[in-house]
C-alpha cells in the first residue's frame, strides 16, 4: 500500500519535469571514492609500523605477517582477521 503510493507520487512528480535523485551524483560518487580512500591510506599507515616490526623479528611472508597480526589482535579497518591479501594491500598503500 505504502509503496504503491510513492512510485505514483514519484510518477507524478516526473511528469510535472522535476529530476528525481541527486543532481550532482558525479560530484558525490567522487566524494565518496575519496573518502573511502582517505580512510584505507589512514588504516594502512596505522598498521605499517606494526608489519615493519614484524618483519625484523620473524615473518618474511604474506601470510606469516597476516598471522602475526592475528596473533597480536591487531584489528583490520573492519575489524575482521589479516589474511595474505590484505596485508599485501596494506602494503602496497605503503
């Protein structure tokens, strides 16, 4: 019922010439992107001196490092466990 009533607003709002949605989704997509890549740069340059540390005792590995950082509960940015390929990526935003 509630939906049957908005798209006929919607429907009608369109027939009268008004653009649904955002305007500047192109400016907000780009936002966004930025944002999302501002806060993985911050994540890895939290946890890099953490890998460095690593690596001079023992892990030489992907994985090893990933394991480590398990080990020591060092939380990803979504707070999950390290695997080989985010600590690659970590890396690499080095």
């Amino acid at each position: 019922m509630i939906a049957g009533r908005t798209k006929s607003a919607l429907a009608a709002t369109k027939a009268k010439g008004v653009k649904l949605g955002n305007p500047n989704i192109e400016v907000a997509q780009l936002e966004a992107v930025a944002a999302v890549k501002a806060e993985a740069d911050r994540a890895a340059g939290n946890v890099l001196p953490i890998i460095a540390e690593i690596r001079k005792s023992w892990a030489t590995t992907l994985r090893a490092i990933a394991d480590a950082l398990n080990a020591r509960a060092v939380p990803t940015p979504r707070g999950g466990r390290w695997h080989a390929m985010s600590v690659r990526k970590a890396l690499a935003r080095a």
